[in-house]
C-alpha cells in the first residue's frame, strides 16, 4: 500500500524528460533510473535516517487508463510520486518538502487520489509541504490499521510501536548529527542513535553507544549501551564487555557531570572531556543487562501510529 500524487500543468503536454531529471541532479540522494518499460525513476535515499520515496515518468499519453480526467485547461504532466504507507511519519516530513519544490520550481499542479479518491475530474491544488504531510499521516493511520488484524496478537501481526514524539526526535536528530559534530569539533564525540526491541516486546526504543574513553553527546535516548574498554595483551584498547543501561537509572547518577548542549534538538548534553574519568567509575559501579536481549531495528521496520481500540 502507497501513497501517490500525481501533478499536471496548464501546458497541453507532458513534461520534458530531460527537464525532468534536470530538477534532481547533482544532489547525492537522488539516483536517475532508467526502467525497462521505457519510464524514468528518481529514487531517493538517505543512509542516514533511512527515508526513501520515488518520483517517476513516463506514462502512456495513448493510454486512457494512464490519464488523469482534469478539469478543461489543466493537462496531465506525466509525473507520479510513491511514498509508502506503514512508515513512521518522518518519511513524510522528509519527503514532502521535496514534493513542493518540485512542482513550485516546474510550474506544476498537484493532485492527490488519497483526498479525491471520488472527484472527477481531479482537483488540482497548490499543496504545501505540511498538507502533503497532513494527508499522508491520516491515510497512513488508516492503513496501518487496516493491515495489522486487531483479532491477532502483536507478535503474530509483527506490529512493532514507537510514539510519534519519540521517532520525530530520531529523526531530527539523527539529520543534525553531522552538522553539531562539525559544530563540536573532534574533542567531543557525537554518536549515532538507533532503534532496538527487547526481547518480544513490539515496544521500539532508542539507544546510543558510549565507549568509555570518550567525551560524548547524550541525546534523549531509552537506552545507553556501555563499551567497557580495556587491553588485551598486546597492549591494544579492545572492548571488553558490553552492557546496556536503561537512560532512566543512569541519567540521575551522571547529571551532575553534563553539560547543556547548545542545538536545535532539545534535551541534548555532553560530557566534558576532563570528566570522562569521573564518568567510567559511575559506568563500572552500574550493572546492566546483556546486548544479546536487544535487537536491532531498522527505521522502516515500525510504525508510530497507535492502533485503533
């Protein structure tokens, strides 16, 4: 199940090829397609937040079934955009912003089947990021719902949930990360946040790795997994133990050595490079649960959609 928009134009053709990839070189998330069918496909995907999305052209003019049925004076550009449903919304909010630049940029309408499912003709509307986004999370609600039987147990429907507050954190913080390290410079470490569930619990949680040795950014995160160091017997830093702490027993007994974080995300600290000594005694003094009790997430592998009682 997907989300599309379509787009159209005042302009009695469809649009260029070749204007059409123009819009999306040069920038290193996009990779031009193309498809054996003759269409061009502009992928989209950030390694780091793990968003992806499609915009594609190349539909048949000749085919009635291929063409939007507009209102006189509107025609049809050709053009499609998917987003995928069962996503967390933060797909949405990296994606739309690209939608409306592109059709703002290349004098395009937008249509969305989603909203006039029933309307013919098609409406055609000037959509701005935050609606697109709007319309996405409401029919995404609706099909996560639909695809996760409420007659079955969590396990069986593979229904794994993070609150929508929660995966938007991620989110923005993840996108922030290389900026606030380049901010930081290399005398503080900025570390990369991931999702885990533990054991069978559909329940996502977020988590950072800390290496002891290391000055270190806390963001607001449900776990810390602690890489106790040590030698080996060559003489070299090897990791000795790992262990995971919940943020919520831990964070109490290290307050006092954070420090504010100036950023755009909320709730970020650091530790000061001359406490990270301080900091390891509270780490061995603490006594956590095994990593093998955790498992790693992928960010397109949950949904923060609460399902409907």
């Amino acid at each position: 199940m997907s989300f599309d928009l379509l787009f159209c134009w005042q302009t009695d053709a469809r649009l260029d090829t070749a204007r059409f990839c123009d819009f999306f070189a040069g920038t290193p998330t996009f990779q031009i397609n193309h498809l054996k069918d003759g269409n061009i496909q502009i992928w989209y995907e950030n390694e780091c937040t793990g968003v992806y999305f499609s915009f594609e052209s190349g539909s048949d003019p000749a085919d009635p079934e291929a063409n939007l049925i507009l209102p006189s004076g509107f025609f049809d550009a050709g053009i499609a955009f998917n987003l995928n449903f069962n996503r967390p919304c933060f797909f949405a909010h990296e994606a739309m912003p690209w939608v409306e630049t592109f059709a703002n940029t290349l004098g395009l309408w937008i249509v969305d089947p989603q909203e006039d499912w029933d309307a013919e003709p098609s409406v055609p509307k000037h959509y701005n990021a935050d609606e697109l986004t709007a319309s996405w999370e409401r029919h995404n609600s609706w099909a996560v719902n639909a695809l996760h039987d409420k007659s079955k147990s969590v396990e069986e429907i593979d229904y794994r949930y993070c609150p929508r507050e929660k995966s938007l954190y991620w989110w923005t913080y993840t996108r922030g990360k290389e900026k606030l390290q380049k901010k930081l410079g290399g005398s503080v470490f900025v570390p990369s946040m991931s999702f885990f569930t533990k054991g069978n619990d559909p329940r996502i949680l977020t988590g950072i790795i800390w290496s002891d040795a290391l000055s270190h950014v806390f963001p607001e995160a449900d776990i810390v997994i602690h890489n106790r160091m040590g030698r080996n017997w060559r003489g070299e830093r090897v990791t000795k133990k790992i262990q995971v702490l919940s943020s919520e027993e831990l964070l109490p007994k290290v307050e006092h050595l954070l420090a504010p974080c100036e950023s755009a995300v909320p709730g970020l600290r650091y530790l000061r490079p001359e406490d990270t000594n301080e900091i390891r005694k509270v780490f061995e003094g603490c006594k956590g649960a095994s990593f093998e009790e955790y498992n790693s997430i992928a960010s397109d592998a949950f949904v923060d959609v609460p399902l409907a009682q």
